[in-house]
C-alpha cells in the first residue's frame, strides 16, 4: 500500500519541481535581462558624460553576457555596447568602424552606402514596412491626381526611386495613365552617380507605359536646397513626397542655422502651394526626451522590429544580421551616442509631425485611406503579427497593436493653385 502512494504521489512531486524549476529558470532570465539593460543605460550615460574608461568597461560587462542571437534585448544591447566601445577607442578592438557604426542612415555622407543599400533592399523585399510606405501613399497620389493630366513629385530622399516603380506597376492595367510625370528627386550629393541609374530605370518603365516622362536629380538637403531653381507649371498637380526622411532634418539642438530647421523646411514645403504633402514616418519619439526616456523608446521601438525579424527570418539567416547590424543598428547607436548635429535619426510621433504640419498651414486629407485601404490590402501582404490600423492622425502599420510607421496625406489649409 506504502509503496502504491508513493507511486502515485511521484508525477504529481514532478510536475511541481518541474513548475519551480521552469520558475526559477524564468525569474534567472528576466533578472538577467534587468541586469543588461540596466548596465547598457549606465554606459550610454557613461559615454555621454565623456567618462570613456567607465563606458567601456561597462560595455565590455555587457558583451560578456549578451547573446549575440538571444532576444532582441541582447541583440540590441550588444550592437550599442559595440559602437559604444569603438567610440571610445576606435582604434583597438573596433578598427576602421567609428564611422559606420554611429553615423546613422543613408542621409549622412559618411556612411559605407553600399552596404545600407543593401540592408533597405532587403527591408523592402522580406518585410511589409516598405511596401505598406509605398503602397499607402502611391495610392493616395494616384486617388488624389485622377483627373490630371501631368503628375509633378518633388520626392525628398527619393535614394533608389523604387517608390515610383511601385507606381509604375500601379498603373499598369487601370485606365488612369496621366500623359506626362516629372519626378524632381533630391538626394544627397554622394548619390550623384546613383540617381543617373534611377533615372534611366525609371524612364524605360515610363516608355513601357506610353507616359511622356522627365526626371531632374538635385543634390542636397532639403532643408538647404533652394527651391525656387525648381520649373513649376500651374496646370501640373504638384506632389511633394516624403516616405522615411523628415527625421533627418534638425530640430532643437542640432539647429545651427534657423533656416534649415524642421519647421522652416515645412514652411517652405508650404509655400510651394502643393496639391498635395504625403509623408510616412517612423511612429517612436526619439527627439526631445531626458536621456533615461530616450533609451527606452529607443530600445522599445527597436525591440518591436527585432521581434519582428525573430518572426519573418530564421536565426542564422546572414540577412537578418545585415538588417539588425548595418541598418537598424546604426540608427540605434546615431541616437544613443550622438547629440546636436551629429544625431541624424530624430523621429517623432504621428500627433507631433500633425502638429508641425498644421503650424505650417497644411490640413490633413482625412478621407483619403478610407477610399484607398482596401486597394492597399488587397497589395501588402499583411498578416499575423502585422494590421493596417487608422487612427486620428494617419494610417499606421501596428506590430503586436504597437504602431511602427505611420502614413498621412496634406494639402494647404489655403489651396491657391488653379
């Protein structure tokens, strides 16, 4: 009998030592985790304070434990501490990198472009955050300019211009085909050679069409560039486009000259009189925070998107590091490590772009992805974990309900063109 309840009390006993010990495993890691993210914090104020030794060493700490493909915490954590340490001494365990790892994105000068390039490639392919960009906004373009014969896009940071092959592939097939489109792309002065092949692509897949097409590259930033070198033509319908871009501009301390802040470039979007300002933007403040509240949206807007990936690709893919390391990485250490105009990556919210825009006298298009959002469905491929979501202030891309991009359409609050 003794031994028959003995028997019987054995699965029960195991079950709960096996509960305390999945317990324990549990509590270990999270405490884990609480000790990384804590000592990563210590050694971005380290760093910032200019206490190099000190930062170092904690980032050293961190690299010690951090899985190199353990949760997007670690990850994340690891690719900071890297460029923290590079940082402090460039030219010991991280040669030849201090550029690459704290420049920030495409819109700096003094990034390895190609390998960027790349990394957006792959971004636009394997994922639905460049196609919902594009898609989201080409739509609304086309919506907007149905009843107009020439289509003007002024597009800042138009990089590879596949924005406009995607609305190319549009139009093949509907009956809207405007007779002429001029696409004025500006970009970076070291994208002077690219925007040649941009150019001669897409013009060859206007000519397919039968569109009389015409493209003029100009060189700069935009908040430096002047506008009035630009040809307009009153009969044109003017679009003036903006997907992922405007956070580069200056806001609070890195304004050196008021003229090229964030709000005077709005301004000055403005008095061009567009029929029409589409932008998407990164839905995460990164601006204007105390530093502890910068980290953490930094590593919670981040952290989605690496989730994200640890979803769409397996571990050991080479692609994923490329994105994680070279694309979404350089943003991470631009915005922990570097304040005035060395930080290039300064996005904000929906509801703070809403309220620069209507300062500068813009309204938001309300309607406008009430007509499009099924047309937008039926072309991005989203699914568990992705919605399309619209709220009050644009049309959000939601990972896990956490809204990562946000997409809006503006015109003149005063429409003045004929």
């Amino acid at each position: 009998m003794n031994m028959q309840m003995n028997i019987a009390r054995e699965p029960k006993e195991y079950s709960i030592n096996q509960e305390a010990t999945n317990s324990i495993k549990g509590n270990t890691e999270q405490l884990r985790n609480e000790i990384i993210y804590a000592k990563t914090i210590i050694a971005a104020n380290f760093f910032n304070a200019g206490k190099t030794d000190d930062a170092h060493q904690m980032a050293s700490d961190v690299l010690a434990i951090a899985d190199p493909i353990g949760s997007p915490l670690h990850r994340l954590s690891r690719i900071l501490m890297k460029g923290i340490k590079n940082s402090c001494y460039s030219h010991t365990e991280y040669p030849g990198t201090l550029t690459d790892l704290c420049t920030g994105n495409l819109y700096s000068d003094q990034t390895k472009s190609i390998s960027m390039i790349k990394a957006y490639d792959l971004l636009a392919s394997a994922t639905p955050f460049i196609q919902f960009a594009y898609n989201a906004v080409n739509l609304a373009i086309l919506s907007e300019s149905a009843q107009s014969n020439t289509l003007h896009i002024i597009d800042i940071g138009i990089g590879s211009g596949y924005q406009w092959s995607t609305l190319f592939s549009l139009l093949k097939g509907t009956s809207f085909l405007p007779k002429k489109i001029r696409i004025t792309g500006i970009d970076i002065p070291s994208a002077r050679h690219a925007l040649n092949a941009v150019e001669k692509r897409l013009s060859n897949e206007a000519k397919e069409l039968g569109i009389e097409f015409s493209f003029t590259p100009f060189l700069g930033k935009a908040e430096e560039i002047s506008f009035n070198d630009i040809q307009f033509d009153r009969s044109e319908f003017l679009v003036i486009n903006a997907v992922l871009s405007l956070h580069h501009t200056a806001t609070d301390d890195a304004i050196v000259n008021p003229a090229h802040s964030r709000d005077c470039l709005l301004s000055r979007l403005r008095q061009l009189n567009p029929n029409l300002l589409t932008l998407v933007e990164p839905d995460s403040n990164h601006n204007n925070l105390p530093f502890k509240e910068h980290c953490n949206e930094a590593f919670q807007h981040y952290s989605h998107i690496f989730n994200v990936f640890d979803y769409l690709f397996p571990r050991n893919l080479k692609e994923r590091a490329l994105l994680e390391n070279e694309f979404f990485g350089r943003e991470l250490v631009n915005i922990l490590t570097s304040e005035g105009i060395d930080r290039v990556e300064r996005h904000e919210r929906k509801e703070m772009w809403s309220k620069r825009l209507r300062q500068a006298d813009f309204t938001y298009v309300e309607d406008i992805f009430q007509i499009t959002s099924r047309t937008l469905k039926n072309i991005v491929p989203i699914a568990t974990p992705f919605e399309i979501y619209q709220s009050r202030h644009g049309l959000c891309l939601n990972v896990y309900n956490v809204p990562l991009l946000s997409a809006s359409c503006w015109r003149p609050a005063r429409h003045e063109r004929t």
